[in-house]
C-alpha cells in the first residue's frame, strides 16, 4: 500500500516511528529532503542489509515522482521486508503541498 504527502507529513509531525528511504541522486537529495536514510536506487539491492532488523516497521520509500521508489519497494518486499510504503508523487508532491 501506497502513502500520500499529507499522511506521511502527519505520521512525521505525530513522532510516529517509522524508516524513510530516499532513493534519489546525490545531487537531487541536496537540492531538497525530508531527511532519511540515502540509499540510491541503483545501490538498494546491495545496501539493502543496512535496514536488517527493520523488516517488520513501517518503512517509507521515496524519489523524485514515485517511479523509482516503486521499483525500490519491490526489491524491499522481495528482500521480506513486510510494511514497505511508497510515497506517492514522491518530492514533486511534497514541494506541491508543503513548499521547500
């Protein structure tokens, strides 16, 4: 199951407990993030161990659109990663409602 901005905005604000996984360059997360750990997609299936003992929380992918991080969720579930969201729209969205 997907997440939207405004309910992970939400679940950030109400200090609730969850992993987020930003996918992107190393040049787009420097323009603009929302913290998390930086993973980029080309380099999840090799780093993906960084998050064993996380496999039963709540973690959170995103990208730039929502693209890559689709793909990142699937190598995630693949991996037995049981609660992997990713955010829809990704940053483009983010910016949208929230600003920079």
């Amino acid at each position: 199951m997907d997440i939207d901005v405004r309910e992970l905005k939400a679940k950030l604000d109400a200090g609730e407990q969850l992993v987020l996984v930003d996918v992107r360059e190393p040049d787009e997360r420097t323009a603009f993030n929302i913290g998390g750990k930086h993973i980029p997609l080309g380099t999840v299936p090799a780093r993906i161990q960084e998050l064993a003992g996380h496999e039963d929380e709540e973690i959170v992918v995103y990208c730039r659109s929502g693209k890559r991080s689709a793909m990142a969720q699937q190598y995630f579930r693949q991996a037995g990663f049981k609660n992997v969201r990713n955010l829809e729209g990704g940053m483009l969205a983010w910016v949208d409602a929230f600003g920079s």
